[in-house]
C-alpha cells in the first residue's frame, strides 16, 4: 500500500501537512487560506473535497486559519479536543463544523490510519501532537513547544518520520529588535517554542534505529535562518553518528517535497 506524506508549509505565518494512503487523506493543521491550501494541493494533484479528515493540534491562528473555509464549506469532519474546539468556535466565530472530539492521550481511526494523541507545553488551551501509525510507518508531530517533556520523548521516539520544531537562535531571538521584549519571553518560556538547540537536544534523547526521515519545523523568518537550523540539527547527528536519518527543512513559503513510501 502506498503512501505519500508532503509537508504543505511550517511557520508562523501558516502550518499545514498532507498525508495519504491508498484509503485515507488527511491533513494535519489547517493554517494556510482555503485558497492557499487548494493551490498547494493542486502541486501535489490533489484537492480538499478528497479529504477523510482534518487534525488539530491547537488553535493558534497559524494552524486553524484555513480551517471553516475548508472543513466548514465541505463538511470535511475537525479531529480535535474539547479545549481546543471551543476556542476555534470562538476565534473563528463558527458554530458550522463537524467535530470530532477525543480527549487528549487517546488513540482514534481515520480509515486505515491510527492516530496517538499526547500532551505537549505550549501557551494554547490543550495543545497535543500526533503519532499517526500507517502500513509503512509511523509519523510524528511535535511543533509548538517549549520544552521536551518526557511524556513527548516517549511518544516521538517511536517515529520513523517525525517533524520536529527547530524555531529559532536563542542569540538571534534576544538581539532581534523587531520583537518586543514580552514576545521573546514567550518564546523562550518552558510553553513557547524550542530552539535548534533544544531541538537537538531532543533528538538526541529519542534518537534510534527506527528514525528514518526528520523534519525541522516551524522555522522563525527573523530569528532563524534554514542554514543556522539544518546546521546545529546535522552536527548533532553526526556526533551521534546517526547516518541513517535523513534530514530535511520545511518551509513557510512552499511545499517540501512529497515523501512517497
């Protein structure tokens, strides 16, 4: 059985994954415009109206902003938790979409695709990450974050694919003069966002055998920069010599390319 897994965009200004079987579709996030999320489908030939399912992992903005647009006009069920939906009902002002609700740590189908939800920290009602176990493997989903709890290291360390935060330069982040000082607590604060180091730091902690590909994620346009973040993340794994992982990076302004299994 096929399947194909393509990372539509990872950032601040929009997150969204595809990820397909033979059976099932299924996007994680939804932060990109219904328009924008259609037109990167259409570079992969695909479309919205196929869609099984779409999974939440929390309601900030850059993950939800696509979400009534496309769950809501084609009644395309939202696989959340209860915190989380009502306050996607709130911030989106909707009471139009099917929701399917799950309360967090459990284990659901979608066609022939199991899902694992966990806790994750980060400064959202109840914010989770994704192992999705398929015929080929199992993917990973932690971005969002502010520190690698053990609870995360016990579920992601069971990924052969994983997309993993790798948001910024601690350095860069401090002296970024465009970020008010407010914001750059946040994002250092045990529920705001991982660094490159921090990243690499998990990595290390979970690092096996069965991690095949992984993707650094949700990269900060102006507290980061894509050489900075493979660099740190590829050191690591040669320390660890870890030959086996292949290592890539998303991006907020295009699709990586589709991984096909």
């Amino acid at each position: 059985m096929a399947v194909r897994f393509t990372i539509l965009g990872s950032g601040s200004a929009g997150n969204c994954s595809h990820l397909e079987t033979d059976e099932t579709r299924v996007l994680v996030d939804a932060g990109f415009s219904p328009r924008e999320t259609r037109r990167r489908l259409a570079g992969i030939g695909r479309a919205p109206e196929n869609l099984s399912a779409i999974l939440i992992t929390h309601e900030h903005s850059d993950h939800i902003s696509g979400l009534a647009g496309l769950a809501g006009k084609l009644r395309i069920p939202v696989y959340c938790n209860r915190a989380t939906k009502e306050e996607i009902e709130r911030i989106l002002e909707t009471r139009n979409l099917e929701f399917r609700l799950f309360v967090t740590g459990d284990s659901f189908e979608i066609g022939d695709l199991t899902v694992d939800t966990f806790a994750i920290p980060h400064d959202a009602q109840d914010p989770v990450g994704f192992i999705i176990h398929s015929s080929v493997g199992r993917f990973g989903f932690a971005t969002d974050l502010g520190h690698v709890t053990k609870l995360v290291l016990d579920r992601i360390r069971t990924a052969n694919f994983l997309v993993l935060e790798s948001n910024h330069d601690v350095k860069m982040l401090q002296d970024c003069p465009r970020r008010p000082w407010s914001l750059k607590q946040r994002i250092l604060s045990r529920h705001g966002h991982l660094s490159n180091e921090a990243a690499a730091d998990a990595t290390a902690e979970i690092l096996s055998g069965e991690l095949r590909q992984l993707y650094l994620g949700h990269l900060s346009r102006d507290c980061n920069t894509p050489e900075l973040a493979f660099t740190v993340m590829q050191r690591r794994l040669q320390q660890l010599a870890a030959n086996h992982v292949s290592l890539a990076l998303t991006a907020q302004d295009q699709p990586c390319p589709t991984l096909e299994l």
